[in-house]
C-alpha cells in the first residue's frame, strides 16, 4: 500500500513538473505577443454571451456536431472525458485506501452506471475516429485528405492513449469488483464484464492487477496530460480560452482596425520604426494570435472547405496556423533569451529561425509562401468551419497589410486598382462622372441626394461601383430602382458624391487608402443626415454595416434582397409573370456566410410563380466562392482551376435554365465562367446568371415584357458599351 502511494504521487510530481514548466514556457511565449486589450475588454462587456457560446461551442460542441459522424465520435470522448473526471478522483482515493468512495455518491449505482456508460462511449468514438483516418488517410487521398499536412502520427498515438485509459481503467474496476472493493453493486455493466472475465484469475492474482491496474491508470492519464503540452491535445484545455477570448458573433463580417501596442493605429501619426503596421515578424501577432496558433487542432475542417486549395492553390488555411505555430515554437529560445547576450549564445538552428521573413517564398526560406496569403478570397468557410474559432482572415489580412504597407509587395496587377481608388473613387478609375450612367432612360426620375435628405426619403440606395460602372451590374441596379420605384418606395442616391466603400483596398491591405475612402463617404453620408441605407453589393453592405463604426459612420443598413423580399411580404410587390426555369442560387459569401443572410434570396424565388429552385450540394453556410472576395477580383488567377469555373461546375451539375445571386462580383465571376463554358459547348446558349432583383423584375412585370412603371427605354440601353474594360481603366483581372 505504501509502495502504491509512494509510487503514484511521484508519478504525479513528475508529471506536473514537466506539464507546468511546458505551460509556463508556453504561457510567456504568448506573452511576447502583442497586447489585446480590446479582447479582455469584450469578455468583460458581455459575460452573459459568452457564458451562453461556452455552453454551446464547448459544452455543446455545436460546431463539431455539423460533421454528424466526427462530431458525434467527438462529442461522445469529450463527455466521456469530464465524467471520467470521477475515475480519476477514485483512482486517487484507491491509492490510500481500497474502500475509497466519492462522499457522498461514491456508492451509488447510477454514478457507477454513467462512468461505465460513458467508458464505452469513449472507446465508441475512438474506434469511429480510426475508421475515419484510415478511410481518409492523406498517404492515399493526397490533397483530398483534410489530414493532409496534419501530424497524423500524433493524431494515432493519441487515440493509443486514450484506448489505454479506458483499458486500465476498466481493468481495474473488474479486479476490484472480485476482491470485492469495488464501490457500485450494481450499474457498473462493463466493469462487471471485465470482471467476469478476470474472476477464474482467482483472489491473489484479482488483488495484484487492481493495484498494478491503478498504478497503470495513473501513469496512463499523467503521460497523457504530459504529452497534451506537447502537441496539437492543447487544444482540451486552450479550446474555452480561445472560443472565451475570439470575436463576436464570429471571425467573420467586419476586418479589424490596425492595432499597434494594443491601440488602434493612427495614420497621422503612425511611425513604421516603432509602431507595428500588419504582421512581418511572429512576435507582431497579439497574444489572441498566439493562442489561435497554440488552440488548432488540425482536423483539416477548414482546409476541406477552402475554394482556394479545392482549386489547386497552396493556400491551405489549416496550414497557414499550422505553419505559423511551428515558427513560433522554433523560434521561441530567441524571443524568451531576455537579451542580446544570450541570444548570441543560442544554437545556429535557432538563429536562423528567427532570421526567416515570415512572408517570402523558398529562395528566402519564408515561413508563408506570399501566393498563399495572396490567395485567399476571404470567403470566411475556414472560420466558419473551424470548431475552435481561429480566425484565419484576420491573420491572413494582417500579414498582407505588412506586405502592402511596408513591403510594397503585392500582385502587381493589384496596383492600378488601388491607383484608381486613390485618384477616381472606383476601381476601375471610371471617375464620378459615369455614376449615374446607370438611371439613363429609365421611366422615372431618380432623386440624387443634395443636402441633407428629407423626410420623404425612405433609404438611401447606396448603387456601389460594380452596380453604377459594371455594364451587368448596371442590369441589376436599374431593377432595384424599378422595383422600388413600382412599390413606391422612396429612394435617393448620392450619384457623383458616392465613391467606393473602400472594401478591395481594405481586403488587399491597404488600410490607408480604407481609411481615407471610408472617411469621405462617412462625411458625405453624415452630412446627407442618411440613417437607412439599403445596399446591392453584399461587400458593400458589410462594409457600411460593420466596418464604418469602427470610424464613426453608424447606419442601419440592409440588402436588397431583404428589402425585396419585405416588399413582397407586404404585397407591395407582387411577382405575377411565370417565370418556368429551374433556378440555382449562389450564395455570395459576404452575404451569407459573413452576414447570415440566407432565407431572403430564396425567398424572393420561391415567389416568382413557376420558378424551380435547385440547390447546389454547397449551399448556404457551407456556400462556395466566386472566387472575387478578398480583392481577389483585381488579381490574377494563375495557379490551379479557377474558382468560378469550379462554382460553376456544380451548378451546371443541377442542369438549371438560370443561376441567380445577389452580389455584383458573384455575377460577374459566375457570367464570365458560364461564357467559357457556353464557347467550349459544356453550357447551353440559353444559360444566363442573373441578379434575384432581375428576376423578380421580370415576374413583377407584365407579361409582354413591357416596363415595371412608366414606359421605359429597355434596361440595356444606358449601359456603356463595355464598363469593364474602358480605354482608360483597369480592367478587372480576376474577372477576365
Ligand atoms: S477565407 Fe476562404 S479562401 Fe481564405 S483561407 Fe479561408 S476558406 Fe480559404
Ligand atoms: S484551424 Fe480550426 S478548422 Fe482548421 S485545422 Fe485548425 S482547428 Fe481545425
């Protein structure tokens, strides 16, 4: 008894120590991070909401649970791990007495019953986890495997680990069930099976393996708490910290301002000697980064919803963390050495570890490789996905804004888009002019904003560049207006006083050029007293909603789509004209995904009689890019398939007449893939992509084709001949 004491709590003193020197370690590289105070600030502002996404992120495993089988497996070893919590305490209470028993319900058989209950389902979800790798073992899957990239080989000894757990934990149950010490007479199923088996073993025998058994136990459970601070397993205990400290409602919608020192930066007064533009050097990322790094669990889940690596490109979101956390533990010895002196004296390896630029390519042994940052189109699957809330487009953004600004390294395509935005307003350097090219010949007057809006003004139809300057965006725009105009709903515009929101330059990096664009329309929007905004570019609408606060600009802002859709509610809008199409819709992602609006699109659809809406198999949250966020649409696309062409593949899997959205960039991205497909014969003739305000624009329009309100030229015939690529400005590459 007293070898079993003596040798149990060494055990622990062992494990403890080297588990709390690698945490304390961990703890102060993350303190040589960057401060966030903003983050300790939100936990304390809204504790009654994050109480409530403890309960259902962590407890409730909610994001896990959308992967129905993995999720389950996950959620079974989880609860199995907080109810095993009483074994462990048992197992302990066995070392200085073998009658030990929990006061109070150490002897009830319900307690005995779940711990066993959950045992099996611990070893239920393992077994379903190794069926899981080994159906998608990256060895044979390749890029397909969302293992791929991920240490698999300490993925499998940890399921050893935990099978090892269950084992002797129900090894020693069923020993002590036959020297009768065992504390539950009844419930205990499985402990009693083992039991069963080890009873012809005899008493003698049945007394070694119950004290063997519980030292076994004990060594199992502290080299696994051991091995935990060693590998991607921190996530058991950094996972509430990281969804505790990520922010709300998620890693998507709004980017975050530049921070420097924990203080948002000021450009006036911001200087790149000592203040900290993006992220070039690890230690340029907040702590929140660091334990985002420290938090994944590599389970691929955002890797496997990435357009960008389902295309082919080298942008793997689940790498870029994985990427970023090995730099950082290789080049921790540095930044721990506490001065120049000891760094001197710390091995080459790690000296040269800390020299790597953290975006370069392989001539300079960059940590991320710069196509990878410049890949992403900030469609926001990854965090959607990720069930520990890691925020991959701010990380990813953050580095770009370092290249932008300090570098001055960014696709060079990308420049005469920013140059644009600079000089003209838009990016395709239009000018302010051609703004209300769009109204041309259309049956009504529409009001342009001059001085503060009066009372009669309903919204302010903020049109965006795409949808004042893009010849099929324009088609969009005039329908809105029509529809508006028919259900008598009152609208001005700004016209010549809107410039771009600023959004591609912000998704690019250049928060500079964000800053003094969003400036200029906050000004303009404040003096024009504008408070409802209704917006038909969902970059646009996020923007305007949840990026201009950030500056002071705060209005109610809503999509088209939902306007609409209210407007058909309210039978102010009534679709009469079928329209007899089988219609795929295409989530665009800042609608969607970053803002959640899902219902009012479809809903606008399902109205228009004889439409026959079809979902594609990627819909909704899980909705695939266009491939144009993220300012991806000024880029070129060289590496891989394209990404419109991927979306547009699934779609024509659904054989539909039309394929609607309600984004601008989407419209654009998909029609210029469906032209490719149409010219190599894949797609029919008749096949077109349309705004939903278009089509609810036909169905709300007699039915010989005539206009929606006063008699009108065709909604063609203002359009420039081809706004996209004029003499005089950029076209959009991404878009070609
Ligand atoms: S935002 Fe989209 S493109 Fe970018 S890394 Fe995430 S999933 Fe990939
Ligand atoms: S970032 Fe999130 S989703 Fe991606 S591998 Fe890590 S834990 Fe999984």
């Amino acid at each position: 008894m007293v070898l079993r004491i003596i040798v149990g709590l060494a055990l622990t003193a062992v494990a403890f120590a080297i588990a709390g020197r690698r945490l304390w370690w961990l703890y102060r590289l993350g303190r040589a991070g960057q401060p966030a105070p903003e983050r300790i600030q939100a936990v304390r502002e809204h504790p009654a909401t994050d109480a409530e996404t403890q309960l259902s992120e962590v407890f409730g495993q909610r994001k896990l649970l959308k992967w129905s089988v993995p999720g389950t497996a996950h959620f079974l070893t989880f609860w199995g791990f907080i109810i095993l919590i009483l074994t462990i305490i048992e197992a302990y209470g066995d070392l200085f007495s073998r009658r030990f028993a929990i006061p109070g319900i150490g002897h009830w058989a319900a307690i005995g019953f779940l711990e066993d209950l959950f045992a099996v389902a611990v070893l239920v979800g393992i077994a379903t986890f190794a069926v899981i790798r080994l159906r998608t073992d990256p060895k044979r899957e390749g890029r397909e495997s969302r293992f791929a990239g991920s240490h698999t080989g300490a993925a499998w000894l940890v399921l050893a680990l935990i099978f090892l757990v269950i084992a002797t934990l129900l090894l020693y149950r069923g020993a002590q069930i036959n020297t009768g010490v065992f504390p539950y007479a009844h419930g205990a199923f499985a402990s009693q099976i083992v039991g069963h088996w080890l009873a012809p073993l005899g008493l003698t025998a049945n007394k070694a393996l119950e004290a063997t058994f519980i030292l076994a136990q004990l060594a199992v459970i502290l080299g696994f708490l051991v091995f935990i601070t060693y590998s991607k397993h921190l996530h058991i205990g950094l996972a509430p910290l990281n969804v505790l400290f990520s922010r709300r409602p998620n890693g998507l919608r709004a980017l975050q301002p530049m921070r420097s020192g924990g203080k948002v930066l000021d450009f006036e007064e911001a200087d790149p000697d000592t203040d900290i533009f993006g992220r070039g050097k690890i230690e340029d990322f907040t702590w929140k980064g660091m334990l985002d790094m420290a938090t994944c669990t590599e389970c691929g889940r955002c890797q496997s919803q990435c357009p960008a690596w389902a295309t082919g490109k080298p942008l793997s979101p689940k790498m870029v963390i994985l990427d970023l956390r090995d730099h950082a533990l290789a080049k921790a010895p540095y930044l721990l050495a506490g001065s120049e002196e000891a760094r001197e004296k710390l091995p080459d390896s790690v000296k040269d570890e800390a020299q790597r630029p953290l975006v370069g390519d392989a001539s300079v042994n960059g940590v991320i490789d710069p196509d990878v940052i410049w890949s992403c189109t900030n469609c926001g699957a990854c965090v959607e996905e990720c069930p520990v809330d890691i925020e991959h487009i701010d990380h990813i953004t953050d580095m770009r804004r370092h290249q932008v600004l300090i570098e001055s390294a960014f696709p060079t395509e990308a420049s005469s888009m920013l140059k644009n935005l600079e000089n003209k307003g838009d990016p395709w350097g239009m000018g302010q002019a051609r703004r209300l090219e769009w109204a041309e010949g259309l049956g009504f007057e529409v009001p342009v904003v001059d001085g503060p809006i009066g009372d009669d003004v309903e919204y302010l139809f903020w049109v965006g560049c795409a949808g004042a300057l893009e010849d099929r965006a324009r088609k969009t725009t005039r329908a809105i207006a029509e529809l508006l105009h028919t259900a008598g709903v009152s609208f001005a515009v700004l016209g010549p006083a809107e410039t771009c929101t600023g959004d591609p330059a912000r998704r690019i990096g250049n928060e500079f050029v964000f800053s003094m664009l969003a400036q200029q329309n906050i000004e303009t929007l404040n003096e024009a007293r504008a408070l409802k905004i209704v917006a038909s570019c969902p970059h646009c609408f996020n923007t305007l909603a949840h990026e201009y606060p950030q500056l002071g600009g705060n209005y109610e802002v809503i999509h088209h789509t939902q306007l609409l859709a209210r407007l058909m509610t309210e039978g102010r809008l009534t679709p009469v004209t079928p329209v007899p199409e089988k219609i795929t819709y295409h989530d665009p992602c800042f609608l969607g995904r970053h803002n959640r609006i899902f219902t009012a699109p479809r809903e606008i659809m399902e109205q228009v009689p004889g439409v026959q809406p079809q979902e594609m198999h990627r819909c909704k949250e899980r909705g695939f890019c266009c491939g144009a966020g993220g300012a991806r649409m000024w880029m070129e696309e060289r590496i891989g398939k394209r990404i419109n062409t991927e979306r547009i593949d699934e779609a024509l899997g659904t054989n539909p007449d039309t394929i609607s959205t309600g984004c601008p960039y989407c419209l654009v991205m998909l029609g210029d893939a469906v032209s490719a497909k149409k010219s190599s014969g894949e797609a029919k003739e008749s096949l077109e992509v349309v705004d939903v305000a278009q089509l609810l624009a036909r169905s709300v329009r007699p039915a010989d084709g005539g206009a929606l309100s006063a008699p009108s030229a065709s909604s063609d015939a203002a359009a420039p001949p081809d706004a996209t690529a004029p003499p005089d400005a950029a076209a959009p590459p991404g878009a070609g």
